[in-house]
C-alpha cells in the first residue's frame, strides 16, 4: 500500500491511501468500463445524476479486484449483484472478497439487479445513509431497502 498526496480543490492536501494493482487488473477494469452489464449502467446514471454530491469511480481496481463503484471519500464499494452471485461458488468468493476490503477500510454494500431497476430511488437513499459518517462500518451483506414505492 503506499500514499498519495491529493488536494482537496481548497488547497489543503490529504493523504489517500491507495493499494497497488497489477497492470492486468488496470486493463480488466478498462474493459469492463465498456462492457458494463445494463443494472450497471443504470445505476451509473443515477449515480451521476443524483443529488448525493459524492464522486464515484466505475470499474475501480483496487489490488487484485475491481469494484463496480467506489467512493474514495466514504470509502464505499457499491456492487450490482444478478443471478450469478446466488451460486455456492460466488458467494464463498464474495464473501473473501468483502473480507479483505473491510481490512483496508472499505465498506461493501450491494444491491440486486432487479432493485436498481425496479425500487432506484431506495437503492440511492440506501447509498446516501451508508455514505454518511455516522453508519457503522463493515456492512457486507445485500442492504435492506424501504419499503414503499419509488
């Protein structure tokens, strides 16, 4: 892991840890910027429109994974999960995954495909709560959304 100096556009600078990827991991994450899946795209939309005033990364490669969104500033991971993530096999895999990012301080919230299509509005308030600082940290598991109509 290693440091950066960044500023903060009001000439303070803060020191943002990052960790390393492998030049392989860099050019998966740039194709998968392309080849978004659609629940993907769609909450990248919603992502750049909403109000939350947060900056998120798409495809972020973060050592030898790539998160579907990330907030440096909450330091929050955002994944869209379809089908494939109910398999045995993924699940055992996601959860390794989650693990290892809650030990570089990275909190992972996830949502289903069909609630970032169906119920967008609590997946962006859900998104907004956690990325506030007074949730605690360490939420992994596929977020509860309200109940209600969007």
């Amino acid at each position: 892991m290693g440091e950066v100096a960044r500023s903060d556009g009001g000439g303070a600078l803060r020191v943002e840890a990052w960790i390393k990827s492998s030049p392989k991991t860099y050019h998966r994450a740039r194709r998968l910027r392309w080849t978004m899946t659609e629940p993907e795209r769609a909450l990248w939309a919603l992502l750049r429109r909403s109000q939350l005033k947060l900056r998120f990364r798409r495809q972020h490669p973060i050592g030898s994974y790539i998160l579907d969104f990330y907030c440096p500033s909450a330091r929050l991971c955002v994944e869209v999960d379809g089908a494939v993530h109910e398999e045995t096999d993924q699940i055992a895999h996601d959860g390794s995954r989650d693990a290892w990012l809650r030990t570089q301080g990275v909190r992972v919230l996830r949502f289903s495909a069909g609630d970032v299509h169906e119920r967008p509005a609590a997946v962006i308030a859900s998104i907004a709560q956690a990325a506030t600082p007074s949730v605690a940290s360490g939420a992994t598991s596929p977020v509860a959304l309200p109940q209600g109509r969007d």
